[in-house]
C-alpha cells in the first residue's frame, strides 16, 4: 500500500480511529490494532511475504530473550550468530542471489567458458533490508547488554511491523522505539497538527517534486547514448533532486503519521544538500542507515581509533557495504566507492565535521565562504548519483564524458513550472533549515492565517502539479 494511495488515504483514518476511540487508552488494544493494521498494510502489496517477516520478528524475539536468559560467552556468541546468517542469509538469496550469479555467468564467459547457472526468478521482498536491519539490532544490543528484550511477544511484533516505517524506514532501533509500544500512549493535538504538517510537506515533496523530476531524469538516462551533455547534467541533477524528494518525502510522512498514533520516530533527514562537505552530508542524509553501519560495522572493525591503514580500510568497507545495501549492481558499489573516496581526505586529515543541527534562527544568506563549500558539495554529491542511477558502470562513465567532453546532441525539454517548483522547494527548505521540517511553525512564528495559506497553498499545488503516481524509490532496496 503506497502512502500516495486512494486506499491509504482510506486505511489510515479507518487506523485512527480504531487505535484512539475503539481501544479508549488500553494501550495493549491499540498494539493488537496496530499490528493487524500493520500487516493488512504490508499484505496488501503481496501476502505471500508476510510469513517471511514475521519470521524473522519471532527470530530474534526467541534469540534476543534467549541470549539475555544465558551468561554463557559461547552459548550467547552462538546465538547471535544464528540469528545473524539466518536473517542475512534470507537477505542474501532474495537481494543478491541473481547478482551473485551474473556475476560469475560473467566472469566465466570472459574466461571462455560457458554460463554456470541460470537466474533464479525471485521477488525482491519490500522492505526487507529495513525490517531485517531492526530485527538484528536488538539482538545485536541485547548482546552487548545495551537492551533488555521484551517478552510481550505482542508489543515485539506491532515495533517491527509499525506501517510508517516498515518498508522505508527510518531503521528505528529498538531502545528508542520499543519502549513507546510497552506503556501508555496519550494523544497530542499539537502533535498531530504538526504530524499532519510534516505528513503534508513529505507528500508535496513526493508527488509534486520527485515524480516530476522521475520523467525528466528518466528521459536523460534512457537517452544517454544521443543526449547532449546540457540535457545530461539537467538530468542528473533532477535525478538528485528526486532521490532526496521522494525518500526524504517517504520519512517525513512516516514521521507524521506516526505522530498521529502517539509516537515518535527518529529523524532520518537534517537537509543534507545544505552541507559544507561531504561528511557533513553523511551526517545528514539517511540518518538511520549510516549510524546503523557506525555502530554495527565501522565501530566493531576498530572506528578510527587504530592505525591509518586500519582506518582507510574500516571506512571503505562501510561505505562499500552501505553501497551493495541499496542494490544488486556493480553499480552502487561503485557508489559507494566514490563516495568513501571523497570521504576520506577529510578524515585523514582531521576536518569531518561532527553533527549540528542548523540553528533555529539561521541566516537568511550564507557567508560567501559557506555558500561556496554547500554548492562544491552539491556538484560532487550530484555527479557522485550518475552512478546510482546508472543501469551499468558502462553508461555511467559514458555519460560523465559526455558531460566533461561537452557534448552535443538532442535536448531535455524541462517545462518551466518544473524549475520553478524546484526553485520553491529549495527556498522553502532553506529558510526552514533550522526546523525539523519545512511546514513546521514555531509558537512565536507567523499567525494562523498565514500558515492556513501556506498549507491550502500547497494542497493546490499537490492537486495542480501532482506528477504520475510512481513507487518510491526505496522500496527496491
């Protein structure tokens, strides 16, 4: 079920109201709600994989009590373990599986030999590197006795199947998010507006920016071979502002409907093209992802705090991990790579930057020196998506020489009110820069009137602009 939907916007008040009127505060009511909401929502894409998530919810259910039951070192390593190649294994097969054989089909044949084996014909479960990145977590942090599982079997299950973030995050771990599922919930008016709010931005940003960007950028990728190196560099930085639109869009309605229920939700995005470096940008983009391989990868291997050669290897075997997450191509780990490149002389020589979110009362205008790095950091994170969106290493490079070689060829007719919607948008999000979102009001801030106007403003622009319904991105990976 897309949050873009007729039938969600028919479930999630149908949702509401049975979780805050039929439960009245019985808060065991509204979980046992919230599941079977839940699973109505993932099911409704396809029903055949709900056995596979609810497996690996019981999985580490049984494994984390288990682990926290025992004070055996061997036993409680032993356990973890088997819940990590179980629920990576079944990551593996369904993501990798085909990607693992084309690879060697490949390597074979320019060796000389024939084809070793044929593609298994899969279905890439949505959400299935979210939810198992949430489960293994809190077997992780039980582990390390950083948590203390529940056995409200109930609870466990509504926390990794929570519809708002199931299949696109935020990865919510469970010391923050469980809890809020063990005790009782109060709804808050003001909350729910502003849940509401950031619901609203979050669709603007999906149907009005990123799926009309989708066509353009697509139109430039597919024509890669004839397009000039003008309708390129537009259709790369469109695709750039698409990506961030629509999983940034995909976080901000879940955290606003979630509000809605009572709950709060991590933030996933601090408005990461505004960042002065790339590492800064790291900090900002997918927020839940990158602390998830800090944590659990980079962290483990030794961080920084080793050697430099250590530290070099640590930093690029993350960004390469985090580069084959978002997908089964040689592609994204090329990615990855790119980035860890750009990466890396800043933390070798001691400039990364740690996160602070942009003040509430931030400037108006940047200082020049400021304004230079946030656009330098732009075009790098731009250019570095020719290869996310790229079908192949091949088309990638090629469509960088086009671009660097200045090449001609056909156009990209981009309409104006595209330019000028992305031109808002950008405005809009940088005066908001030092708010968790950009329909969010503080209590001193414009009259009522005038934020009714802007939200009525961009319902308009949502019914006027909407572009063709189109899946978000990262439901693939």
């Amino acid at each position: 079920m897309l949050f873009n939907s007729f039938e969600f916007a028919v479930f999630l008040p149908v949702m509401f109201f049975a979780c805050w009127y039929a439960c009245g505060s019985s808060w065991r009511m509204q979980n046992v709600v919230l599941l079977t909401g839940s699973l109505v929502f993932y099911g409704w894409w396809d029903p055949r994989f709900l056995a596979l998530m609810l497996f690996s919810a019981v999985l580490d259910f049984t494994v984390s009590n288990l682990i926290h039951s025992t004070q055996h070192p061997v036993a409680r390593k032993a356990l973890l373990g088997c819940s990590m190649v179980i629920n990576f294994g079944i990551l593996a097969v369904f993501k990798y599986c085909n990607f693992f054989i084309s690879s060697l089909n490949d390597a074979l044949a320019l060796a000389g030999f024939s084809p070793a084996a044929a593609r298994l014909d899969l279905v890439l479960p949505v959400g299935i590197s979210f939810y198992t990145f949430q489960t293994v977590s809190a077997s992780i942090d039980v582990y390390r006795r950083q948590l203390q599982p529940t056995r409200n079997l109930i609870a466990w299950l509504a926390f990794i199947t929570f519809f708002p973030q199931l299949v696109a995050g935020p990865i919510e771990r469970a010391g923050h998010l469980l809890p809020q599922f063990l005790g009782s919930r109060r709804f808050s008016m003001t909350a729910a507006i502003d849940g509401c709010r950031q619901a609203l931005w979050g669709l603007f940003k999906k149907v009005v920016i990123a799926d009309n960007c989708a066509a353009l950028a697509g139109q430039a990728f597919e024509n890669s071979d004839t397009a000039s190196a003008t309708a390129l560099l537009a259709g790369i930085f469109l695709f750039t502002i698409q990506i961030y639109c629509d999983f940034s869009g995909y976080s901000d309605i879940a955290t606003g409907v979630a509000r809605l229920f009572g709950f709060s939700l991590m933030q996933n995005f601090a408005f990461p093209y505004f960042s002065r470096d790339i590492a800064e940008f790291w900090r900002r983009w997918h927020i839940s992802l990158s602390t998830w391989f800090r944590d659990y990868v980079y962290l483990p291997l030794g961080g920084s705090r080793c050697s430099k050669p250590r530290m070099i290897r640590n930093t690029m075997a993350v960004f390469l991990i985090s580069g084959l997450w978002h997908g089964a191509n040689w592609t994204f780990p090329a990615w990855g790579l790119i980035n860890a490149l750009w990466f890396l002389p800043l933390q070798l020589s001691g400039s990364v930057r740690r996160f602070e979110p942009f003040p509430p009362r931030a400037p108006l205008l940047p200082q020049p020196r400021e304004a230079l790095h946030i656009i330098t950091t732009f075009l790098i994170t731009m250019l570095s998506w020719t290869f996310f969106r790229a079908t192949s290493l091949t088309q990638a490079t090629q469509i960088l020489l086009r671009i660097f070689t200045l090449r001609s060829g056909t156009s990209l007719p981009v309409p104006s009110h595209v330019w000028i919607l992305v031109a808002a948008f950008l405005t809009a999000e940088w005066i908001q820069r030092g708010r968790t979102h950009a329909l969010e009001f503080p209590d001193n801030g414009p009259p009522r009137w005038t934020r009714w106007l802007i939200c009525y403003t961009v319902i308009f622009l949502l019914l006027k602009f909407g572009g063709e319904q189109q899946d978000f991105i990262y439901f693939q990976f």
